[in-house]
C-alpha cells in the first residue's frame, strides 16, 4: 500500500538517497532539516507500507505556501518506483492542500532538458508559462527553466 503523508525527520536520510539517484539535470541538494521548520514550506513523503509492517519511503515533494499561490519546490520519485503513478499520488496531495488553504494557482520551474518531467506535468494538466533564462547555474553552464503552471477550478 502507497501512503502519502507529511515528512518527519526520521526520514530524511532516505529522502536524500532519492534526491541523490533521482535527479539527473539540477542537483537542489535540500536542506531538508531547515525546511521541515519553514513555516511557509510543506514536505510530504509517499511510502511504501508491506503486509509485514516494513515501510519504505520511494518518494517526496515540497512545496512554498505564497499568499494566493503555491510553488512545488521538488517532486522526486526513486527510479524503481516511477512511471506507476506516484507523483501523481503526490500531485494529488498537492492539489487537496491547496484546496484546504484556498490556493488555486500551483506553479514551478523545471530545467529544459528534462523532458521526462515536463511531460509528467503536462500529463497533468499544468500549462507552459514562459522560461526563465539562466536559472540554474553550476559548473556544467547555465541552463534556462522552463515555467508551468495549473489553475486549480474548485479551490
Ligand atoms: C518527474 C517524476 C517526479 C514523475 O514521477 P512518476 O511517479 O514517474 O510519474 P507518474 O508515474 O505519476 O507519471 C508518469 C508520466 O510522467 C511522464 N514521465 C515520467 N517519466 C518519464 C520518462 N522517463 N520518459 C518520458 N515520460 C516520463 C510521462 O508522461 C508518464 O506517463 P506515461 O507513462 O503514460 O508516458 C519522476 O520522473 C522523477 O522523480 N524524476 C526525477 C526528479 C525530477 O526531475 N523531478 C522534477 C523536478 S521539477
């Protein structure tokens, strides 16, 4: 059974594993202990619960909380678990704790190369808004973002 739920500190070291393998074009590198405490910032955590009582954590998301608006700051999913609807299930969440706040716009930036994601939010009904020149920057050069985003019709 998959479970979505608020991340916790205790996973955290699993969380950085997928951050590690997961991202191919931008290395965020989260301080995930200082953004648990960002009053603005909401971390949730989709696991992997077994018969057994073993869990799993195979993916994450966070999120800003703005006034009227919410950034998804990082989604990532372990590579063996993608492509069987996880984000999705994270998106879900996303969409109710926008809901439950009153948020109907939800956007982000994704690095241009990564097809794979922009994909997923246009499987997801996010809409390209423009790009952003120069956004990430790091030793490899300087690459553009590419913006989406999606209006939310019942918040
Ligand atoms: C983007 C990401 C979060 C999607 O998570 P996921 O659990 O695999 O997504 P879902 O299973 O809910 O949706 C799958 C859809 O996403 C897109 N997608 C995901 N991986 C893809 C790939 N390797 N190639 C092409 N499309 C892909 C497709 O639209 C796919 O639908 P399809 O299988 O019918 O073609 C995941 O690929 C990931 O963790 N990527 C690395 C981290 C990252 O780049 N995050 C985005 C930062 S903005």
């Amino acid at each position: 059974m998959i479970k979505i739920r608020n991340m916790k500190n205790i996973d955290i070291k699993l969380v950085k594993e997928i951050e590690s393998t997961s991202f191919k074009y931008n290395s965020p590198d989260i301080n995930f202990e200082k953004e648990l405490n960002n009053q603005f910032a909401k971390y949730i955590v989709a696991e992997d619960v077994q018969q057994s009582g073993q869990s799993s954590i195979i993916g994450f998301a966070g999120i800003w909380i703005f006034k009227d608006e919410i950034h998804i700051a990082q989604i990532a999913i372990y590579p063996d678990w993608q492509r069987i609807g996880i984000g999705w299930q994270l998106l879900n969440k996303i969409y109710q704790i926008a809901n439950s706040i009153g948020n109907k716009k939800i956007y982000l930036e994704v690095h241009e190369d990564n097809e794979e994601a922009i994909k997923f939010y246009l499987k997801n009904k996010f809409n390209i808004t423009g790009k952003k020149h120069k956004y990430y920057q790091n030793i490899t050069g300087n690459n553009d973002a590419v913006t989406m985003e999606k209006l939310l019709l019942c918040a």
